[in-house]
C-alpha cells in the first residue's frame, strides 16, 4: 500500500497493492497496523455506501462541531473527489484538492476532521463508500456551496447535466460557514 501525502497538510492518497489474474483480483482496503504506521491511527464507527448517477453532485458536507475523518472509494463507476482545508488557523484554509477515485484505479483518500468533502459522480451506476470515524449528526451537518467562487474547485462539469440535493444547493460560502479553529 502507497501512503501519498498531498498539497495540502492532512489529506492522504492511498493506493492498495492489487493482486490479479484470470480469475480478478485482491487487494486489501483497510489495515489497522498499515494506517497507524502512515500515521493514520484512527478508529472508523460507521460504514456508508452511495450509489449516484453520471452529473450528481453532493458535498461540499462536513460536521462542526463533531467533525468526521472520512475514509472514501469508488467500487463501481468514477467520481471527481474534492476536498477543501476548513481550518481557519491552517495557513491552507480555503485550499481544495480533487482526483479522480474510480474502479479502475481502486485509490482511495483520507479525509480527516476539519475538511469539507464532495464528489461529482463521472459515470452512471458509481458506488461510493466511506468509512467515518465518528457518527453522523444531522445538528452539526454543514455544507459549503460547491461552486463558492472563493474556494474556485476546478469540477469537471462541461457536457454534465449536474444534479444537486437542495441543501447542496443551499450550501453558504466560505465566509459564512461554521469553520473549525
């Protein structure tokens, strides 16, 4: 497993060995000896699977207070996976990253606490799964408009019929949101 750190302090990139042949393959996604020894030493409490159509959108979500680390992959289509620094005394606030999660390249990210998440669904049929250390609580939920013209995610939408929930949709601005200290 190859641990990737990324532009900005926090994030992970995490590519599993595969092992295949005729048959398919083999790869293992979690490891709690592997994580901790990358530094990831985190204990995971709720399992989520999604499944979205080519054009959904969902994030920019995150939970303050409560926040979750997310552990998030791709096991049947693509997404465009987007992360934004929502710690206002990290000198990355504001500051996203995005890679594509698929199938085929099986990659993975860490997510932790104090970073907004979302992903644009690229196929039909993708199904996305994370894994979050703490539970969901709907009084601490927050969204960050997707298209905040202050964070500037670079999504790859042209040619999409993008497809927003209404409280994605309703996401407040960098300047107006909850962010952590």
């Amino acid at each position: 497993m190859r641990f990737s750190p990324l532009n900005i302090p926090g994030p992970v990139l995490i590519e599993p060995t595969v092992f295949g042949d005729e048959r398919g393959f083999f790869l293992e996604s979690w490891n709690a000896r592997r994580f901790a020894e990358a530094g990831l030493d985190w204990t995971f409490v709720q399992d989520n699977h999604s499944l979205s159509s080519k054009g959904v959108l969902r994030g920019i979500h995150f939970q303050n207070p409560n926040p979750q680390g997310k552990l998030v992959r791709v096991v049947s289509g693509a997404v465009w996976d987007v992360v934004v620094d929502l710690r206002r005394s990290a000198a990355s606030f504001g500051q996203w990253f995005g890679v594509e999660l698929s199938a085929d390249n099986k990659a993975m990210l860490w997510v932790p606490p104090g970073f907004g998440h979302g992903f644009l669904s690229l196929e039909d049929g993708t199904q996305f799964l994370y894994k979050c250390t703490a539970d969901y609580d709907p009084s601490s939920e927050q969204t960050l408009k997707w298209n905040d013209p202050d964070v500037a995610i670079a999504w790859p939408i042209e040619g999409l019929d993008v497809q927003l929930s209404e409280k994605d949709r309703n996401g407040k601005l960098l300047h107006s949101i909850k962010a952590y200290a």
